[in-house]
C-alpha cells in the first residue's frame, strides 16, 4: 500500500484520489460531530458545503447543523460538538452538517473509490477499513482556513502507526510520503498526551476561548467508537465490518 498525507483541503487536488481509498480527518470538530451522530443512531449524515445548500434540502424531521468560525449557525438546531450529537433525538432522522473545513474536505475527496471518516474517536476501525479496501490510501487532514492543524495530523499520525504495526507481523508492504512519516513521528513523540498537545495547537487555542474545552477532550479520546461512516452517493453511512487487524 502507496499512502499519501496531505496537510489541508486546500491542496487535496481531486487526481489525487482516482482509484485510492481516502480517509478524511477533521477532529476539531466535524468528522468527531459525524461519528458521534451516527453511533447515536442517525440514518445518515448529509455533508454540504454551503449554508444555502443545507436549507435547500432539509426536510421535516430532519436535524441541521453546522458552523462557520466555531460558532452554530443561526436557526439551526445543532452546532458542531460532538456532545450535541450524542442524543436520541438523532434516532432514525437525517443530519444535514455544514462546517468551515470537513465538509468541504470530503466533498474534494469525492473522486475515491472509498471514503472513510475519521477521528481519534474511531481512528483505528478506519485504518481496519483501509486494509481491507486493498487499495493505496489517501489521508486528507481538513485542516483549519487552508492550514494545517496538530490534531488532524496527530490523527494521521495514529492511523499510520496502526498501518505500520500490521505490516511487521505480516508481508504486507507500506510506503509512506515523507509528510506522512512526519506525522507518524508527530504522533508517536506525543501519543502519550494526545489531549494535551491538542489543546494547545491554534484551533485547540480557539475552542478554550469559546468556553469549549469539554469538546478537546471528547475529541481526544482514542477509539472509543468502532464504527467507519462511509460516505457513499452523497451522504455518510456507517460501514459494517467484522474483519480486524491486530
């Protein structure tokens, strides 16, 4: 398996994802947000780009939600913490999301044969994925305003060292960029203080001015999900699967 970083939306160029499987990671907050709404029972999750395209084709019963600068956009029912999306009122109903940077993320990824929807909250059930797709792989960090951010990377990094750790118990051959290797260096100086390295990047600086510190450490938690959202046709689902990799 080929496997390519990348540091930000902005350079996820679509003929970079012909015939790959991409996952895409944006941990503060939205691909955290997209987790936690399905494993909360939500159908499915609809990513747009624009706040016009939400309104266009919410329904009844559907949930909007979104952000733009952190904050909840104006007369929608959810922002983007993955604590609001940890509800019942989520069971069987869709969620149309909108946010600054995932879902723009993914809709640049939407030339891959696979996409899958990352978090540190469900990292390693990706990686899982990625495996089994058998095809290389390509890693979009969302990033925040066309930059790159530490816990997006920190993610990246995490889902590497799962991807390495398989391939020294079988023949199974990685190569990693260098931006890749990077952030598999990233991540194993600080993988025993995720919360805090986070905490501290810029974006993790915003959220503590917000008052939204309960949201870095809900987005810090390694694994606590072992669900993959696929996104398929327009909309992310969950992807079931019983295969692992130890």
């Amino acid at each position: 398996m080929r496997v390519q970083v990348i540091s930000n939306a902005s350079e996820a160029h679509q003929g970079k994802f012909i015939g790959k499987t991409a996952i895409v990671i944006d941990v503060f907050r939205s691909s955290s947000s997209i987790v936690s709404a399905l494993a909360s029972g939500a159908t499915c999750v609809i990513p747009v780009e624009t706040v016009m395209d939400a309104k266009q084709i919410y329904k009844e019963h559907d949930i909007l939600g979104g952000e733009r600068f952190c904050k909840r956009i104006s007369g929608f029912h959810y922002g983007n913490s993955p604590l609001e999306y940890r509800s019942s009122q989520l069971i069987d109903r869709r969620v149309i999301l909108t946010t600054t940077n995932g879902t723009r993320a993914i809709h640049r990824s939407k030339r891959a044969s696979n996409i899958y929807i990352a978090s540190l909250n469900n990292a390693k059930a990706c990686a899982n994925a990625a495996l089994n797709s058998n095809n290389d792989l390509v890693i979009l960090c969302a990033g925040s305003h066309d930059q790159f951010t530490i816990e997006d990377g920190l993610c990246a990094g995490y889902i590497l060292a799962h991807l390495v750790e398989h391939s020294k118990n079988t023949d199974y051959i990685l190569q990693i960029d260098d931006f890749g290797k990077a952030m598999l260096a990233l991540y194993e100086h600080n993988k025993s203080d995720i919360a805090e390295v986070i905490s501290r990047g810029l974006s993790g600086n915003r959220l503590q001015e917000l008052d939204m510190t309960s949201d870095i450490e809900d987005c810090a938690r390694l694994d606590v999900y072992d669900i993959v959202p696929v996104y398929l046709n327009g909309v992310v689902v969950v992807k079931s699967s019983n295969e692992t990799y130890n």
